[in-house]
C-alpha cells in the first residue's frame, strides 16, 4: 500500500507541551506526520522535516502531496 491509497490518512503527532498549548487555542507545530493505512493501522510514511512540517501545520497533505 502506498501514501496515496484512499484508505491511508495522515496522522499528525504533538509532544507534551504542543498538545497543551491547544487548551490555549493555539495550533502547533507537529513533531511528526505519520500515514497509516486504515484497515491494518501499520505506518507508511512519515514526515519529520520540521520545513515540511510548518507547510503543514493548518490542514492536511492533499494526496498529491504525499
């Protein structure tokens, strides 16, 4: 399976302190954006550029962008 399965969906991951930097409704910074695969839950892909990471900070990669 690839990152541009229909079936694949990214899943983005925050440490400690960006995960309670929400409550202050704030939106940071991922630490890593995983692709897993819906049915079997194993990783396909993954992003740890933090340049990357910025580009993606408000949505989603559009499967295009995969």
């Amino acid at each position: 399976m690839t990152k541009k399965h229909p079936r694949v969906r990214p899943e983005k991951e925050y440490s400690f302190w960006g995960q309670l930097i929400f409550g202050l409704m704030y939106t940071p910074l991922p630490t890593a954006i995983r692709y897993r695969c819906g049915i079997c839950k194993g990783v396909v892909g993954e992003i740890t550029d933090p340049v990357v990471l910025e580009k993606f900070r408000y949505r989603e990669p559009r499967p295009e962008e995969r």
